[in-house]
C-alpha cells in the first residue's frame, strides 16, 4: 500500500460560546438552589396541617431537574413553592417558570425557618412518602427573589409577595468563551483510490463579559413574559438597570405588571387557619400526631447569608430608672388571648380585647392572624406588654394591625384567678375574665414598632416604653413613614446605639401616641355605656349575663 498525502489549504473559523447568567453580589454565600418538602409546625396546627416545597439558593442548570424530580413524588398533588433566591442562570429560570406553570402551581417570595432540625443534617427529616416531612414555617420578613428569580417566580399560577419580600432585577451579565476552531483537510491514497481526511484543532480564548441585554435575549425573555400573562414593563426595568446594580420592584408596581397577582404574605399558602372548617386546601394533609419527632437531636446551622435577615434585639443598656417589670412581658412566645372585663360595673355589658404579652416571634404575626381570623368582624383592641423580640415578625405585625384598624394600648391584663392555659383557668361558661393591671407595663424594642400600627395609640401613664433603631435604620424609617409617624421619632432614636426611653410628651409629638388617654379610654367599664357604644362591647347571650366562650390561643 502506497499512501501519499496532499496538504490543502486550512480554513479557519471563529466562534465563541455565550454562557448567561444574571449575577447579584448578594449571591455569594448562597449554596445551590434544593426543593424541600416543609410541614407547619405553628401553634394550632397538629395532625391536618398545609405543607408546601421551600426553594432556597441559588439557580443552576441542573436546578429544573431537580423540582421535575420533586414533582414525581408529589404525583398528583399540588404544593405551593416559597422561594428565596438571589438569582443564577437565566436559561433554567425561564425553564422552572414554565415546569411551575405547567403543573399549574402558586409560588411566594418567603423563607422557611426549620423549626426540628435543618434539612440535610444527620438524623434531620423522614420519608415524605411515609407521611413526614420537614417542620418548620414560612415568613416573608428577609425573603428575597433578585435577578433572574423574578422569571422563575412569573411562571406561578398565582403569583404572592408580601410587605417585606424583596424583589429585584437588573440587566443581564453575559460571559463569552471565545474558541478558534482551524480545520485541515489533506488526503490519503489508498489502494489507488484518494480519500479527503479533515482534521479539527480547537483553542481556547480568554473569556469575558458584556453587561448588556442583546436584542436576541430580550427578544427571548419578551416572549416569555407575554406567555405567562406578565406585562413588558418588567422587561424595561430589567434593562434601564445597570448590572452590577439591582432595582427593587414594588409592590404596587409588580401588581400593576401583573408580575404579582396579590400581595398577601405567605400566610396565603401557608397558614394553619387553611386546614380548619369543611372545605381545607389542596396543600393540607393530615397524618399521624405521633410522626413529628419528639425532640431535636442534631442542633440546626445558621442558615446561609442573606439581606436584612430576620434578627433579634440585643440586650438592652441599663436604664436609668430602675423598673421592675411582670414576668409574663418576658414569655419565650407571644401569646394572645381574649379577655373580657370583670368590673361588676360594667356587668352585663362588657368591654373585650386582645391580650398580647410575651417575646415577639416570626409565630407571633401569624398566631394574631388566626385568632382575628377566628373572630371574624368584631375588632377589638389589642392591650400589649412586651419587652421586645424579632423586628421583622414586629412589623408583620404591625402591618396586620394597621391593616385590621386595630387600636393599640400599652398595657398588661390579669387574667382573674388563673394563667392561661392552666387548668381550671375558665369560668363556667369557658371565658377569660380579668382587669388592666398597671404594674410592670413596658413596651421595649420591636413592641413600639406594634403600636406604630394602631389606628389609635395609647400608652398607660405608669407604662415604661423604649425604642431605638435595631440595626436596621432604612427598614425602621420606612416602615414608622408607612404608618405616618412623625419623622421626628426616629431622629430621636437614630441618636443613639441604645434604647431611649420616650416620655408621653415627646410620644404626642411626634404622634407615636394619639392621645394622652389611659387604657380605659377602650377598655373601662364604662364605655359600653356610651352611644353609639365602641365595637368591643358584647351583651352575653345568656340571660345571667355570662360570657360565651370567646376565640384564645
């Protein structure tokens, strides 16, 4: 065999491989987005709960593979996704958008704090198919869904995001691999016959990025607005921000984009009020009391970085005036109950409220939603006591109270005879009775930012209240802004690292308190009397004038 090769002339081609992602630096820190089945693990929720997928870090391209495995297990069932992601690959969010509205799920911004143990530790969780699942519950205080999240989050058959979830977006960052491919043909004789052989050698260039949106792209991302029903003045946003910046969208105007179809917090999809009555959501289930875990056996990590997470108030600097408060201000959980008057002066008709006194939780927001839930129209006003607790939990619920017109007053209630829950803690006919006590009443910290949101604000003249900015300076001004509250207050407190303790003076200045009435204004006994009488007043059905047994938790 005679093999002869004939060198022709190489052509040589040029072609560089995009690889798109929308980069926020808030990402870093972030592990890769994973889908976990959570359960409610909230007061009043034990054996027929709501349960829902939690979407936590950031987007990969294997990340829609992962939810379609999830979905297999789920089968016909449908769960709501919280998410909370600082972005990634813009390819697969439009692809999660698109498996999420096929399968026709609803979607909220919020994170799930895992109240047993954290997902993924030794020990942590059982077989979802055995009936168990992560417990724990879902808040928007902290959530965040940046970049190319919002692409994700369109693809929701309903669409949530409440007071405190941050949406954001930015233009896309493009990273460019460029490769020279050089082609040879030569030729090979073999047995008298002549073959072409092409051979290919492939160099790697130095990558780099481009910070702009090409037409193609936004061609692509245009489209897929318009098929998930989302107006193009998402697009526009996305487009008129730089991309090492990032622009929150807000709340009325995702509403207005049709980006988000309500702004409801994740309570919507996950609040245990969902499984209560006849007719409980598709995402409630019921299983074995017995399946929960007894006790914690792997303590929890921190959960990763984010923005402005949820925090707790740090201890407090001595104050001047010693103050000796109740010990019930102090109670690891806020707990709310319904109390109605005992004066005999009032009898038979009587004022009620809302006792709240204990540390403000991420449960508080949601166990006040259930219990004004289970009311249903009378608005009664809430009498609070508190030394203080998480910031963002305090301004959920402030923003309910604010919602609901609720009146706020500091001060403390004692339940006549026994603590509630205790035993033989109700009367004969099953109420809470008790009488304002004006004995170690304070409202330190994050409870001043609960009484922010009362329609009227009043504050016990022996009642002690404190306040200072808790770190977070922007969020705290714009919420006391929110509720109208004179700038002046928080120029006060922005002075100093420590609590400041407010005199009533200066609290009707700057309208933290709307008046210098005491606690009877709404709860005395002789308001009932008044015409027309305050919506907190009820006549006992019965002709003894015993009270029926009122909502508590």
């Amino acid at each position: 065999m005679v093999a002869v090769a004939f060198a022709a002339k190489a052509d040589d081609v040029l072609q560089t491989w995009p690889d798109t992602i929308w980069h926020d630096p808030s990402s870093d820190g972030f592990s890769d987005m994973r889908f976990i089945f959570a359960r409610s693990s909230a007061v009043g929720c034990k054996t027929n709960c709501p349960e829902w997928i939690s979407a936590e870090g950031a987007i990969t391209a294997g990340t829609p593979a992962l939810l379609k495995r999830v979905l297999k297990k789920l089968g016909t069932r449908k769960l709501p996704i919280i998410v909370n992601s600082p972005g990634g690959d813009v390819d697969a969010a439009l692809q999660l958008g698109r498996i999420i509205r096929k399968n026709g799920l609803d979607i909220a911004i919020g994170k799930t704090e895992f109240s047993d143990c954290w997902p993924g530790t030794e020990g942590c969780g059982a077989s979802f198919g055995r009936g168990a699942a992560y417990f724990g519950v879902a808040s928007d205080g902290g959530a965040m869904c940046n970049s190319a999240c919002p692409l994700m989050f369109a693809g929701g058959v309903r669409r949530v995001a409440g007071g405190w979830a941050y949406l954001g977006v930015h233009q896309i960052t493009t990273t460019w691999f460029p490769s020279t491919r050089h082609f040879r043909t030569t030729y090979q004789t073999i047995r008298g016959k002549r073959y072409q052989v092409t051979t290919e050698t492939v160099t790697e260039g130095k990558s780099y990025k481009t910070y702009e949106m090409s037409k193609g792209f936004a061609r692509k991302i245009s489209a897929y607005l318009r098929e998930m029903g989302v107006g193009q003045g998402v697009l526009d946003k996305m487009k008129a921000t730089p991309a090492s910046d990032i622009q929150q969208i807000t709340l009325h105007d995702m509403l207005t984009m049709k980006l988000a179809t309500s702004t409801d917090t994740v309570e919507l999809f996950t609040g245990v009020i969902l499984c209560m009555g006849d007719k409980p959501a598709p995402n409630c289930r019921e299983i074995s009391e017995n399946t929960r875990p007894a006790s914690v056996t792997t303590p929890k990590p921190p959960p990763p970085q984010q923005a402005e997470a949820p925090i707790s108030q740090p201890a407090k600097a001595p104050t001047a005036v010693p103050f000796q408060g109740a010990a019930g201000n102090a109670a690891p959980e806020m707990r709310f109950v319904v109390v109605r008057g005992s004066d005999p002066l009032c009898d038979p008709d009587c004022p009620e409220w809302i006792s709240a006194e204990g540390a403000i939780t991420p449960q508080t927001p949601q166990k006040l939603r259930q219990l004004l839930a289970a009311l249903g129209n009378p608005r009664l006003p809430v009498v609070i006591s508190s030394r203080g607790g998480d910031l963002f939990s305090a301004l959920a619920t402030g923003r309910l109270i604010h919602e609901r017109k609720l009146d706020v007053v500091v001060a403390r209630t004692n339940i006549l005879g026994c603590n509630p829950p205790g035993a033989g803690c109700l009367d004969d006919n099953g109420a809470y009775v008790g009488l304002i006590s004006q004995f170690g009443v304070e409202c330190d910290s994050a409870c001043a930012l609960v009484l922010a949101g009362g329609a009227r604000r009043l504050v016990d003249p022996k009642a002690r209240l404190s306040m200072y900015s808790m770190g977070q300076k922007r969020i705290v001004k714009a919420y006391l802004d929110e509720m109208a509250i004179n700038p002046g207050l928080f120029a006060a407190i922005d002075q100093s690292s420590v609590e400041r303790q407010l005199e009533p003076d200066m609290m009707l200045k700057v309208g933290l308190a709307t008046g210098p009435e005491s606690a009877a204004a709404l709860t005395g006994p002789a308001i009932c009397r008044s015409s027309p009488k305050p919506d907190n007043c009820r006549l006992p059905p019965a002709a003894n004038a015993q009270a029926k047994t009122s909502p508590k938790l």
